[in-house]
C-alpha cells in the first residue's frame, strides 16, 4: 500500500458538514467518553508527520508538504501562523456562532503500520487534543468529526485499516469554528494537535467503562460496561476485580446482566463488584494512599478478552452546611490556577513537564489546582493523585466576549452538556478530582443549568462549582453551583458575608490575588483571615505561570523546541527575550496581561511562592512563652513524624547559632511547648528563632531535606543606639548642597516614584503619579546651613500637586556621615509610591550583605515568608526580573547593610529602624522606559534606595489593590541612616 498523502473525496461528508460552521454539530463519528486506559500497550504515533497550512478549511491540499511534530501546535513550528494572546476579546469580528473566512487548517498525515498480531481486534485511533475542530481520514476515506480542544477523541478504524498493512491517516485541523466562541479563556491562542495521538487494539469483546467508586469507610464499588463489537454479547461472560495484586475473594458481590441499548444495534453489559477493604488507607492530599485495581473481563471459558488497570483511593468529598469536607474534615484549599504551558512548545506539556509542575506547588505549599478553564491531560490526573493535590476539574467551557448571548443559546445546549459530560466520563475514577467545574466567565443561563443536571444525576459524590451562577448572591440556593466560589472578591466583601448570618454554602475564591508582576499584596493577611473565620475556606491564586513564550529578538519568531538552554533562573539568553501580546506583530491583544504566574516562563519561583510557603507552613511557632517556644500542627490529616527540624539563633551582632530541634508527636489541630533551644546572650540587641523544618525521608515530590518552611518568632527587641557624633569633623557638600562622599557617584536626594508595577499601571496609581509629576521632580536648594561638623540642607520638590519640603541634616559621626531627613508633603500628595532616598554608588560594589529579612525580594504586604536574620546575595540576583521591567528588588524591615567589592572595601549602612531597601543595577527611569529586559544596560555602580514609606504591591490589576494600612498617606515622613566606608 502506497503512504503517498490522497485528499479526501469530492463527495466527502466531512466537509459537506462543514463542522466548522455548524454549532449543531458537537461530533460526528465519535465514540463515547470512557475511563478505560488505552495508553498501556498501544502504538504511539507521536513524532514528525507531514503537514500542509491551508488558508481556508476549503483549500485544495496540494503543492509541497513539510514536516511538523506532534504534539504540538503550528504557532510555535515556523509557520507564518503565529501566537496571538488575548483576555476577553475574540480574535475575529464574526459574532457566534460564526467564524472567519480567513481560517489557518493544517493538514497532517503520516503512514502507520498495523501490527499484523492485531487481526480480528477493533482498532480505534485516540487523538489527545487538537484545536478547534478535528476531521479524521483513512486512506482518503471520512472516520468522523469532534470538537472541544482539550479532551482526546476516538475513532473505530476496524473496517478502515488491515492488520500487517500500511495506512494513511490524515488529520485535518480547522483552526476556528463555533467552537471557538466558548474557548474564549485568557491564553494564547494557538492551532494544532496538543496532545498525544497513538492507536490501540482490544478484544471485539471489551470493556467500554469502568466506574470505580472507593469511599473513606473502605467499601469499593465497581460498576462495569460491556460490549462486543461483533452484535450481541456472548453467552457466560463475567468480571473479576483484583486489588493490590489480591483476587477480591469470597466476601465480594459481583453482579453481571445484558440489556439492550436503544441508543445502539448492539448489546450492552453491565456487571457491579462490590467489597469492603479492612483496615483501608485513605487518600488525602497530604497522604495520598493509593491501591492497583485490575478489572479483567472474561469470556465463558475464563480467558481474559480485556482488562483495565486503575490507581485508586479511599475518600469521600461532601458538603456540610458550609463547609467542605475530604473524609469528613474542613480542610483549608491552597489552590493555584493551571493552564497547560510551555515557554518552547506553547500548549502542549510533557508528562516530565507536568510532574515538574505539580513538585513545585507541593514545595511551596499548596495542595489544590483549577485547571483552568479546560480538563488537563490524562497524566496530569494520576500526578495529582500520586502526589497529593485536590482538583477543581473544570470543563472547556468560556465565552468571555459573548457569554450573555451563549449563556441561553440553545444552539450551544449540546455543546455545554457534552463538554462537562465527556469530562466528568473520563476523570471520574481519580480521587485527586473533589469538584466539577461548569466552565469560567461564560455568564449563567439555561445551559449552564442543563450541564450541572446532568453531572448532579451521573455524579452525585463530588459537588459542581461555578462562578457565575453564584455572582449576584452568594447566598443563593437552587442554583448550578454548591460553592460559592468568587471571582477577586475583596476580602472585607467576604469576611462580611461569613459573619452576615447568612451564608448558605462554602466561600473558596475560584480566583483572587492576581499574581500579575511584581504583585501579590495581602496574601497573608488574607490567610490570616480565612484561618479565622468559620465560613471561609481558601481559594485559588491567579495562576501558577507567567506565560512568556521564549522569542528570538532579531526576527521576532517564536524559538520552539530547539530553544532547552537558552534561559535560566527566568532570564533568557542574549538575543533573545520573553514575549507576551504584541510582540509577534499582531495589532489586536492585551500585552503584558498574559504574565500574571507566581512562576516565570521557565518555572523559576517568583518570590510570591516563599509567603505562600510559609503562609501554609505545616508546623508553625504559635508563640514565645517563659517556659519555652509553642508549636503547633496545622495540617489536616498527618502528623510531623515525616519533618525534621533545626533552630537557628539569629542576633543583630552577627552570629547565628544552630541546635537540633526535635519536633514533638502532635496530631493535627495539637500544640505542645518545647523547651527554648538557646540562652540568650547577656549582651543585648535584636534576637530572632528560626524553626528550619525539612522533609525527614524522601517524599515523592521532595528528597530528603527539602526545607518545608521556615516559622519564626522574635525572642527579643532591639535596644535604640545612637551614632557617636565627631564635632571637629566637617561633612562635604556642593553649592546645592548635595552629600560629597568617594563612594558615591549621585548624593542622597528624595524619591516618591517606583517604576509601575503591573499593577500600578492598570490600577490606575501610575497614571495619577505622573500626573502629579512624581517622576520628574525638580529640586530647588532653598537654605543651606553649615556648622561644626553638621550641614542643614533644606530643599523644595515642586509637582503639580504642590511643594514637598525636604530636610536633611547630616552629620558626622565615628567612621562616617549620619543622614537624618524629613519630607512633608501636602494633602493632595495622597497615596504615593514611596518616601525616602534614593544614592547611586561607585562601581566594583557587588555583594550585598544584610540584616533584616530574607534572602528573597519582599515589600511591607508581602514580607511574611521572607525570615529576618543575615543574608548575603550578589547585587545582580537581588533583582527579580519580571516580564515586564517594574519596580523589583527590595527587601523589607532591613537593619543594616553593606555594599562590598571582592577586597572587601565598599560602605556600610546603618537604619534608624527596619526600612524598606531596595538595589539593584537599575534606575526607575531605567526600568520606566522599556518593554523587555533584553533593551536594559544595567549601571556599574549600585542604585540604591532607603524608604521610610513604601506602598504595598497589592493586586490590583485584576482584583483588589492593597490595604489602607500599607499605603504612603500625606504629612511629614522622618528616617535616619548612617554611611560608613568598610
């Protein structure tokens, strides 16, 4: 048999359908849903296979034919259709359910051998993923149609294809569709088969699902269908079940019937095996048991016709009043949205890919993930339950820019319940999935309501979450939700609806803290409330990926595969940058938005995941007593047999001592005192104890040692201290009464401006800045007065909000220049970014060594996971470097600092108080300037900067801004610092 690629048939019912254009049209061909695993044993057919891009769906397939490799999509393999990132608006102007004439279809085909051992089995072809629409041919005859771009499709290929022969398969992909108005989620859009495509072999008798249902008290069901491909089934067939390598003995129940199916020619069998397991291990997401299940379905003479394995667990999910409950415990959701991403491959994520995905939120504390807004690949199921992660499963369901239209349109009815339906048929089995999900930001109406019917009948033992139909009242019964699960609710609106009496269901944000740039404000004061207060419950962070594709600067094109090695530590290599909207040309897209991760494209932690780790600290200093230190377990199910522990002694004068810390034996929910580890010193000053808690054995998503968290208590405060003032020194200023020093190259001067976060700029704060004219003050010297060994200068910084008056009053002390400074600005100054000095340095200084909190970046809303003790960092790690260039690289509550050269000269600074201090290589105006890293020329010399007040991040750019407690109000600011040279 020829593999010369033959195009489809005039007369091809495929394209007479036209499915691209027909809402009516969900599948066509198709076979139903299941929970079967095929993967064991099938014929991969993952690789190079040739391809044509066709500018039409009605294109001829013709001319010459490249090579592409699947999975993968084609905006990221060097064809002239490339990513384009939007949020809310649809890429084309039709309205649904239409699509555009100009319509990317990439035709792939590929000759496949048919094992010669599969003669007389069915064969079927499984497609993982392709985006939108997916038309399938055999040897230029029609197998069938399917839709929805993130659930696999199969296809029965027995009369089509001959075992020991060759094949020709041909996969047409219609880039847009009807579909496509409800896949409107806030990603890139892209055009290929994302998933694996492989084909497999069963008996014509064989099971066609298998529903296992294993609950927390150990009592298993399993309930089988069964068909044969031949007619009706055979006479004496049955089912075994084997658990754990053990035949499930004399004590099951196995029940087996035959009815016909109206639905189908064919009969279909049922058998149910029920049993209870002694003593049975329960599945929790901190200890996820699992068991092997064997389903084997046999003929009458007891040879096994097929056979289905599973990885199972014993938990039930239930809602009490309003609460959640796993196994009959509130549990607490640490969650994080998840879309499936990769910096070189777009949509499509290796099995390696997503297990690295899912080790890094377990390290950083969280147990739960949305897969946002469509079911995830097969694989990253079984991770989930393997490792410990509750999932919010949600189906392929958005119609952002039309969802009040789509809501009600009967003409999407099919298409809501099939997505939810097929969803629900597939991931049943896994323990790791406690609730459906309807879908995102697609309003709410009637097929919304159709879905969660059904889902409601077919699956009564997990609740259906979805955002919309609970908008307008949380409160609200009824309705196609069993959670109130809020989108970037302020966190007063919800402590207020807890308290109000009457709340009727849990309250777990399907969405909150948008981890948009250098954001993430209140994380922990969020924390501190839902821990709080009865009714609350958690939520999930927006989302664990900055989605920045790696893109070569000088022709603007997408890296792809070839790109492992160009990046590290979230910085890519010369030449080449992180891109989001815009950047591949398109005039339509919503730029920067697409990078709002609590990891960058190359999953590098931002510093977010240090508070969200302590902040879910599993064991936790509750308090310093006399008698000794609290601690106290805050997990659900487990106790801190599986940590180790060490303390650190950390005091101002620079040492730190260390002891082993022995974890007592608490349950969750205890406490217990242990004996302080260390005498303190008699000498005075600051003293901090650390908790080091790290895994004590291997985990399967951390090796031993793996620090877990990090709880910290103040055992003491700092006693105030005085710079030794030298009267017969002179300080050194110029005519404008700026500080002359030789280790600085740009003297002392006020600073109210940051370069924008993202979420200063779409909160709308940058824009009021520089209307104020914050970031271009002009200073006029108004009074310069020298004395014995001190000058007053006092100076105005005129903007368009009035005068801000700025004092500063240096004078020299033992070894150096002590700055004392005040700036008072006016009533209309209200809410700006910081107050404080900014001082640029000689060049050579490039370690940084402190005390005060750390190691990583941290701001006055977001310091809770950054420990106070001394650190040292090179001033080129100090910078976080964000997508987008912004304001990056403080440190909160530092005491003191130096700044050194590898000979160990450099300066020395000492603070009045803990203060915000940030340096780096780069001014604001720097950072203000660009678009991408790769366009910075960092300085020589430090930019550092010492604030008395500096704004907390917030979200607020998409969601609530920070607190009124962390913002810079108006009046008179003072701080103090003193320069010495080391």
């Amino acid at each position: 048999m020829t593999d010369a690629p033959r195009g489809p048939r005039p007369t091809d019912p495929l394209l007479a359908l036209r499915p691209w254009d027909a809402p009516e049209v969900t599948s066509w061909g198709r076979l139903p849903m299941n929970a079967v695993d095929r993967r064991s044993g099938a014929l991969p057919l993952d690789g190079d296979w040739r391809f044509q891009l066709l500018p039409t769906p009605d294109a001829p397939v013709g001319g010459s034919w490249s090579t592409i490799h699947v999975p993968g999509v084609w905006t990221m393999q060097g064809t002239d259709d490339l990513p384009q990132y939007l949020n809310v608006r649809m890429p084309f102007p039709e309205f649904p359910p239409h699509s555009p004439a100009a319509n990317p279809t990439g035709v792939y085909e590929r000759a496949v051998d048919v094992p010669a051992d599969w003669a007389g089995r069915r064969v079927v072809l499984q497609v993982g993923a392709a985006e939108s629409v997916l038309l399938v041919h055999v040897d230029g005859r029609p197998v069938g149609v399917s839709k929805d771009s993130h659930l696999a499709a199969e296809f029965d290929l027995t009369g089509l294809v001959r075992a020991g022969e060759r094949a020709v398969v041909r996969l047409t992909v219609v880039k847009w569709s009807d579909a496509s108005h409800i896949e409107d989620q806030d990603q890139w859009w892209h055009g290929g088969i994302t998933r694996s495509v492989l084909l497999y072999a069963t008996d014509p008798l064989h099971l066609s699902d298998v529903t296992v249902r294993a609950s927390f008290d150990g009592s298993l069901r399993v309930d089988c269908r069964v068909r044969d491909a031949g007619g009706a089934l055979p006479e004496g067939w049955y089912v075994s079940g084997e658990l754990e390598g053990r035949p499930l003995g004399q004590d099951t129940e196995f029940d087996r019937f035959n009815r016909e199916d109206d639905r189908v020619s064919d009969f279909l069998g049922e058998a149910r095996i029920r049993t209870t397991v002694e003593d049975v291990r329960t599945w929790n997401a901190e200890t996820p048991e699992l068991y092997d299940l064997t389903v084997r379905l046999h003929r009458a003479d007891g040879t096994v016709s097929d056979t289905s394995r599973h990885r199972i667990g014993f938990r039930d999910v239930e809602i009490a009043g309003r609460d959640l409950l796993v196994n009959g415990e509130r549990v607490f959701v640490r969650g994080v949205n998840r879309h499936d991403f990769h910096p070189l491959t777009g949509r499509t994520v290796s099995y390696d890919d997503m297990r690295a995905d899912l080790v890094t939120l377990k390290r950083f504390g969280f147990n739960a993930i949305r897969t946002s807004h469509y079911p995830g690949d097969p694989s990253l199921y079984d991770l989930a339950d393997e490792l410990g992660l509750y999932v919010v499963d949600e189906a392929d369901i958005e119609s952002h820019d039309h969802a009040h239209e789509i809501a009600d349109d009967p003409r999407y009815l099919n298409a809501f319940v099939d997505r939810l339906s097929r969803m629900v048929l597939r991931d049943k089995n896994h323990p790791s999935v406690i609730v459906w999900s309807l879908g995102n930001e697609s309003d709410y109406g009637a097929n919304h309501d159709a879905a969660a019917g059904w889902v409601r009948r077919h699956d009564p033992t997990r609740p259906v979450q979805y955002e919309g139909a609970a908008k307008l009242d949380w409160a609200a019964t009824g309705d196609a939700t069993d959670i109130a699960c809020p989108m970037y609710a302020s966190l007063e609106e919800c402590v207020e609806h807890a308290l109000s009496g009457r709340q009727t269901k849990p309250l777990i944000w399907c969405e909150y803290s948008h981890a948009m740039g250098n954001s993430n404000g209140t994380l922990a004061d969020h924390w501190a409330a839902i821990e709080s207060t009865p009714g609350l419950q958690g939520g999930f962070i927006w989302e664990f990926w900055d989605h920045g594709i790696l893109q070569r600067v000088n022709d603007g094109r997408p890296v792809g595969r070839g790109g492992v090695g160009l990046y590290d530590n979230g910085v890519a290599a010369p030449g080449h940058r992180w891109a989001y909207g815009g950047d591949f040309g398109e005039t339509l897209h919503d730029g920067a938005f697409i990078a709002d991760g609590v990891v960058l494209p190359d999953r590098t932690p931002k510093p977010v995941m240090y508070e969200h780790r302590e902040i879910a600290a599993p064991v936790r200093i509750e308090c310093f007593r006399h008698e000794g230190i609290v601690l106290g377990n805050h997990q659900h199910f487990r106790g801190l047999a599986w940590l180790a522990g060490e303390w650190e002694l950390s005091l101002a004068d620079g040492r730190t001592l260390t002891a082993p810390a022995e974890l007592p034996d608490l349950r969750p929910g205890e406490t217990a005192a242990v004996p302080l580890p260390f005498d303190l010193p008699e000498d005075g000053g600051e003293a901090w104890l650390t908790l080091r808690v790290t895994t004590a054995r291997d985990e399967p998503w951390a090796p031993r040692g793996t620090v877990v968290c990090v709880p910290q208590v103040r055992l003491r405060e700092a006693a105030p201290q005085a710079p030794a003032i030298v009267r017969n020194r002179s300080v050194k200023v110029d005519d404008d009464g700026l500080l002359v020093h030789p280790l600085l190259t740009s003297a002392p001067t006020l600073s109210l401006w940051r370069a924008p976060t993202d979420n200063d700029e779409l909160g709308g704060m940058a824009a009021r800045w520089r209307g104020w004219g914050l970031d271009v003050l002009v200073r006029k010297v108004a009074h310069i007065r020298q004395t014995s060994g001190r000058v007053t200068v006092r100076a105005e910084y005129a903007c368009e909000a009035g005068v801000v008056r700025h004092v500063q009053v240096l004078t020299a002390v033992e070894g150096g220049i002590h700055v004392e400074e005040s700036a008072e600005l006016p009533d209309e100054l209200d809410d700006v970014a910081r107050v404080g000095s900014v001082f640029e340095t000689v060049a050579g200084l490039d370690l940084m060594e402190w005390y005060g909190q750390g190691p990583w970046e941290s701001y006055p809303d977001r310091g809770f996971g950054a420990p106070v003790g001394h650190h040292a960092v090179p001033v080129d790690e100090l910078f976080t470097p964000y997508l987008r260039p912004q304001e990056s690289g403080g440190r909160h509550g530092v005491r003191h600092f130096t700044l050194s050269a590898p000979d160990a000269t450099g300066l020395a600074v000492a603070l009045d108080e803990p203060r915000q201090v940030c340096v780096t290589r780069y001014r604001a105006a720097d950072l203000t300037a660009v678009a991408h890293h790769d366009e910075l020329v960092p300085g020589a010399g430090c930019v550092v900067h010492i604030d008395a007040a500096h704004r907390g991040l917030g979200t607020a750019s998409c969601g609530p801004d920070t607190f009124a407690s962390y913002r810079v109000p108006p009046g008179v600011h003072r701080w103090s610092w003193t320069l010495r040279a080391l």
